[in-house]
C-alpha cells in the first residue's frame, strides 16, 4: 500500500511540474507576441490611440542639469501635444538641428504610413527588444521615438547624447519634430507615453 501511494504521489508531482511548465510556455509566447507588436507599431505612443487610463509611471529618478536630446538652444521650445487619449512632444527647429540618444541602447529607423503620408520614426530601446535576445522591460524601462530626418538603420547601438539624426523640413501636426518618452506598462504589456519621463528630459512641458 505504501508503494502504491509512493507511485500516486509521484505522478502527481510530476502531473503539477507538467502543468506549470505548459503554463509558462504559454505565457512566454503571449509576451513574446505582445513585445512584437509594440516594436512593429511604435508610432501608436505619438499618433495616439483612444485609452480611458493615465500613462503609467516610471520609478527612475533621473536629474538632468543640461539637455540630453537638442542642442541647449532649443530645450524649452517645445510644447506638449494631446492627441487621440495620448500626447507628444512637438518642436519646431531649423533644418539641421541635431537630436541626440537620451540613453545607450538600440536605435532603429523603419518608414511607417500615417494618414496616408510616409514618414520615418526612430526608436530607442535599451536593449535589443526581439528574440534571441533576453528583454524584460520593467516599469521603469524607458522608450524613445520620434519623427523626424534619419537616415534608415536597423538595430544600430547608440551611447547616451550620440548623434540619432537631425530635423528636416517635414512636419506631423505642424511640428518637423515630434517625440514621444515612454516607459513600459506592466498591465498592458507595452510602452506608453510617461509625463514624469518627458519631464526628465524637458522640465518646460
């Protein structure tokens, strides 16, 4: 009797190991797909998209004394737009202006269709968002994106106020610059704009 319960025991541990393990699968490939989205469709943090919650906040408290992103010149110049339940920073800058990385990490250039009209928006993440590569956004991992001239680039690694492009003569809601900070939603399972993150950068907005 006491072998017979031995062996029940064991099966059923080795029942409960089995179902946690296709439960962590399963979950692995819903963020997986969840993270891909997000890095597919980053423009969704500047054009907007209709949410009834405020953006999420990030626990970082990071104190910058000078510019980080524009030369120091244009800092407060920009204003912040609301737009479809989200919001931007837009600037309105020379031709020319350079726009630095906030932070090190990866920058990729892809060209994306807004209302019928190409434009080119850059992201900045921390780290390679895409598999092989380990990447477990926190709520206070940071995001960057932007439209604005650069030049097409796929997975170029960037340090903190290297050089990402500079403003050209197209504009988005009347703005040849429109950037949005974001952090990651750990309810949502992407990045959306954080106000505390612009204020970071841009103490004016």
């Amino acid at each position: 009797m006491d072998q017979y319960q031995a062996r029940a025991k064991a099966r059923t541990s080795l029942l409960i190991i089995l179902i946690v393990l296709i439960v962590i699968g399963i979950l692995g490939v819903l963020e997986y797909y969840a993270l891909k989205n997000q890095k597919n469709n980053p423009i969704n943090s500047i054009i907007g998209v209709p949410t009834s919650t405020a953006p999420t906040t990030t626990t970082r408290n990071l104190l910058i004394s000078t510019c980080v992103i524009l030369d120091e010149q244009y800092c407060d110049t920009g204003k912040l737009v609301s737009k479809n339940g989200s919001y931007f920073a837009g600037f309105k800058l020379p031709q020319g202006a350079n726009i630095y990385a906030p932070f090190g990490g990866v920058f990729t250039v892809t060209s994306q269709n807004i209302n019928g009209v190409k434009y080119l928006v850059g992201t900045l993440d921390p780290s390679l968002i895409m598999p092989p590569n380990p990447y477990l956004p926190t709520s206070s991992t940071e995001q960057f994106v932007a439209l604005a001239s650069f030049a097409t680039t796929t997975n170029k690694t960037v340090q903190e106020g290297g050089l990402l492009g500079t403003a050209g003569s197209q504009t988005y809601d009347g703005y040849n610059l429109a950037i949005s900070l974001n952090s990651y939603s750990i309810q949502k399972k992407y990045f959306i704009p954080d106000i505390k993150v612009f204020r970071q950068y841009f103490p004016n907005l």
